[in-house]
C-alpha cells in the first residue's frame, strides 16, 4: 500500500477555472443534454464535453444539479455523465428497494450499458460515494479511476482513528422527513444549508429547483422510504465498506474534503491510506457539499487527478521532496502525528484571542451564545495546562453591592456573561481534549471536553464539537480565535 500524497492542480488547469459573473443553472448547463435513459431502470441522465468518461454519482436526497457548478469545467476534458440515482430526481419512483446500495450499483452499470461505455473514472459524492465504493469492489473493471468526495458508507476498524466517533445521522431523520412532507422554501434551506460551512453560499436556484422536485408527490413519498432506510434501516448496512474492503479497491483513488465536514478530515485521511492506490486533499471552508461550496478547486484538483497530472508530478506514492512540498496545500494536513499526554504542540501553544463562538442546530437555528461581541483567550502551555476564559463585551459592573453581597440578579447576570474553566489538555489527531479541573460551571469538573481544530490558512484557530446528537436540539458548537497582534505566541 502506498502512503497518501496530497493532489494538487498543475498551473494550467488552475488558470482555466477563474470564476465569472454569477449565471443560471441552464447558462451553466446550455451545452449539454438531458434525456431520460431506458434499460433495467429508467434514469434521466446529463451528457457534456468529449473526451474519457467521467460519472458523477450525487449524494442523499440529490439530483444531478448537484454538479451544476462542475459540470462546464470537467467536460471540458471529459465526457461527463451525471445522473439522478433510482428514487431521486426524475429518474424513476417504483419498485423500491430497502437494500440501496446494490441496486443503484446496478443502474450505474445499467446507464454505462445503454452509452456503450466499458469503463469510466467514477466520482461520488456522500451516497454517491458510497455507491462507488461498492462499484469498484463488485466491477472493478469498470472503473479507470475513483474520486470519494466527502464519502459515506466507509466503516474504519474500531480505534484506528483516534478520538473518532461515528455521528449520529439518525438525529437528522426528523427535519429530512419534515421538509419531504412540507417543502417550503424554509425547509427546503434548512436541509441544504446544514451541508455546507457557510449557509450564505446557497443560491435561491438551488434551493427552488430542489424545493420542486420535492413537490412531486410520488418523488416526496419515495424518498421518505428512501431517508428512513439510508439512517436507521438494517439493511442497508449489510453494504457498509468495512477495512479490509476498502483494502481491496485497487484502481486510484483520491479522497477529496472539507475541513468543516461533519465527518472529519481523518476519516477521509484514514480511507485514503487503506485503499491500494490512494491520495487525499482536503479543502478549506469547506463543509459537507464539497464539490459545490469550494467549486473551481475542486475541479482542478479532480481534473489534474484524473488526468494523472499527480503521478506526473511525484504525488502518486507520497514519497520525496514534491510531494512533502504539495503536503503544505493540504488545508486538513494533520496538525499533529502523535498522541500522548501533555504532550507539547508547537503550533497551539500559546495565548489564542476569541474572534467568535457561535452554535449552528441541524435545523437551522444559530446562537450566539455570550453574544456577537466577545472578549477573553484560551492558552496552552507546552508543558500541558490550559485555561479559557470567555465573557460578553458588553458586561456591566455592580451596582447593589460588592463581589460577595450584591444582589442576586446581578451575581446571576454575572455568570450568564462568562464561560471559565482550566486543566490540562492532550491532543489525540485532529482533537484537543480539556481535562476539566476548574471551571464555572461545576458539571464539568472532573470531565472532558473535546474539540476538533483545524489550524486554518489564515492563521486563526477554529475549535468545534458536536453536542446534543439525537435530539431536538442536535448542533455544532464553533469557536475561533486568533493570536493576539501584539504578543509572542
């Protein structure tokens, strides 16, 4: 097995990609066709550009707009073909299966059949991943080569990803049946902005042309089957790609992120590695929607991939000075390669300033919980002690009494203003975890509490945990920081 390389672009695709004026999905779309293909199944398929084929599997709940930033740029190289999954889109709404996977495996091959195409690279993203995931291991010869952007259905050996914990989608069920049975334009956005890093990316075509499909009643019917089955159903997780599987797709294979997905970079790190031949790059401010929110790197990544432009340039096995050089465009690159108590992090330690704290539920809500207007720091010593300390800008001395005696709205609004609390932290991966000794808040000493950083591009520090899953009040706490301007760190 090779070690994972970093993929980037070479300069001539990157050029190629410069955005323009914001445009239409059909401006977008102008030079391509769409018809509806009829072999085993009926499935409506898009066609664009000439060249090798290149099929692009969309994810839950999706349709083949999914592409629509990408399609114009890949056709460009290759004849793309995108198309809406059985119980999706346009494409047929009958006979449906509890087991998914197998058969939306089949109608892959099933659309190659009736276009003459023997073999194609094959991207998939979410539940397009997983499906081709499970192409490559039942048809390897079918696919050239296999991008897994953001992938679900991968299920790591217990422990190999340190601190990682499976999340738990059932929580999601509730708002994905909700916004199938009233798909109004709020919970059409709800449901689609929860997959990004920034909600305020989502375009109001996107949201309505997702808002119609969902209005056709026999499509909303199907796809509640479908979304039940897809998060709690049994059976389809007998098609789970478990380790050793992943071992066994050989073809090249490049896993493609997003720092802000809710299955974190190391998983996709992890997959990456246990496949025979495979590559990771991970984007920056980038959520679970990876190949629409950071668009034109994602095709020229893929684009330089598939045209095996990193094999050109040494990336292909991990090994030697190129590729240590492309590991640096890595957004997600590990910040840490060991684990070990107290064990001291160059790159965190030190006196970090809060810029932000802000908590994103999975239906939609956003709280700022001390408000918009912070102050304080947390830090970390290089021999393993932390502190943090937060409060409201705007937080009023007493009026009624001193520290001790004042009255008990004001002590009480006093408390409502801060967060605090101190210990020692390890770092296990891509998570910090803060061993409470200290804090305000007295439930948490003795615990911990474990947050995912990333370390981003523009210096600051991002720290995230999930809280609350499977309930109604599931959501994503986020907090940045950056080093103090005038301070050594």
């Amino acid at each position: 097995m090779t070690t994972p390389g970093t993929v980037t672009a070479a300069p001539e695709i990157i050029a190629s990609t410069n955005a323009g004026p914001a445009t239409t999905t059909w401006v977008e779309l102008l030079d391509t066709q769409v018809r509806i293909l009829r072999g085993r199944y009926r499935t409506r398929v898009l066609e664009a550009g000439q060249g090798p084929a290149l099929v692009l599997l969309h994810g839950t709940g999706g349709h083949l707009e999914n592409w629509v930033r990408n399609i114009p740029r890949l056709s460009r190289h290759f004849h793309v073909i995108a198309l809406d999954f059985l119980w999706h889109g346009r494409s047929q709404t009958e006979d449906f299966d509890p087991e998914l996977i197998p058969p939306l495996v089949d109608q892959v091959t099933d659309v190659m059949d009736v276009l003459g195409i023997e073999t194609a690279a094959v991207e998939g993203q979410s539940l397009g991943g997983w499906v081709a995931m499970q192409l490559a291991l039942r048809h390897p010869e079918r696919v050239g080569r296999l991008v897994l952007t953001t992938t679900m259905g991968f299920d790591p050996a217990e422990g190999a990803i340190p601190g990682f914990v499976e999340p738990n989608w059932a929580s999601n069920l509730a708002g994905s049946l909700d916004v199938l049975r009233n798909p109004t334009y709020d919970n059409v956005r709800t449901r689609m902005t929860r997959i990004l890093a920034d909600p305020e990316r989502i375009t109001d075509e996107a949201i309505l042309i997702r808002q119609a499909l969902y209005r056709q009643p026999a499509l909303a019917a199907v796809q509640q089957r479908f979304i039940t089955e897809y998060q709690t159903g049994d059976a389809v997780r007998r098609h789970r790609v478990s380790d050793p599987m992943a071992g066994e797709i050989a073809c090249p294979t490049l896993v493609y992120w997003g720092d802000h997905n809710r299955t974190p970079p190391a998983y996709g790190r992890y997959l990456a590695d246990r496949v025979r031949d495979g590559r990771f790059h991970c984007a920056a401010d980038t959520g679970h929607w990876a190949q629409f929110e950071s668009a034109e790197q994602h095709d020229a990544v893929v684009t330089a991939f598939l045209l095996g432009v990193d094999s050109v340039r040494g990336t292909a096995t991990g090994h030697g000075t190129e590729s240590e050089h492309l590991m640096e465009h890595d957004h997600c690159a590990d910040p840490v390669r060991t684990t070990g108590r107290n064990e001291p992090m160059a790159d965190v330690t030190g006196r970090w300033d809060i810029v932000s704290w802000v908590q994103d539920f999975d239906d939609g809500r956003q709280v700022y919980p001390l408000g918009e207007e912070l102050e304080g720091f947390i830090r970390y010593t290089p021999d393993g002690d932390m502190v943090c300390l937060i409060a409201r800008a705007d937080r009023t001395p007493f009026t009624t009494g001193g520290q001790w005696n004042a009255a008990d709205v004001e002590k009480a609004a006093a408390y409502s203003s801060v967060l605090a609390y101190a210990g020692t932290y390890d770092i296990e991966g891509d998570t910090v975890v803060h061993h409470v000794d200290l804090s305000l808040f007295p439930n948490w000493e003795g615990g911990d509490q474990r947050r995912r950083f990333i370390l981003r591009e523009d210096g600051t520090l991002a720290l995230e945990a999930r809280l609350e899953d499977g309930t109604a009040e599931a959501r994503t706490a986020r907090l940045v920081w950056r080093r103090p301007a005038d301070r050594a760190a």
